[in-house]
C-alpha cells in the first residue's frame, strides 16, 4: 500500500503513474503557499512530469483546412 507521507504526498495508480487528482501534494496548502505563485512554483515541475507520463505516445498534428463533407 502507497503511504503518501512516505512518498512525499504523491498517491500512484495501478500503473504506477502519479494520481494528480488523489496526491495531497498537489493540495493547496496555506501554511506553505502563501500565494498563488508560491503554490505553482511549489507544484509545476512535479505536475509537468505527472501530465508528460499520461501522453499517448502520438504524434498530433493540427490543420487549418477545415473538413467539410
């Protein structure tokens, strides 16, 4: 079992992949996060890294052309 205390606040799924929406450490925390910039510098390379993890391995590719049929 995950213990986020130990784990630094961050909570896995069964594919071992970070939880962003369970994980207390992407929680506000006021003591800490005195402000909004506080809070994103405190979380963004750690949520970069979480979001990269979940990205199908596909490449996208966008069009202007618009598909009319």
């Amino acid at each position: 079992m995950v213990d986020p205390e130990r784990d630094h606040g961050f909570v896995f799924d069964n594919q071992w992949f970070i939880d962003i929406h369970r994980s207390p450490f992407f929680d506000v925390d006021l003591e800490n996060d005195r402000s909004i910039e506080d809070y994103v510098e405190r979380i963004l390379f750690s949520l970069a890294t979480a979001i990269n993890q979940r990205q199908p391995p596909v490449q996208w590719q966008l069009s202007s052309e618009s598909r009319q049929r």
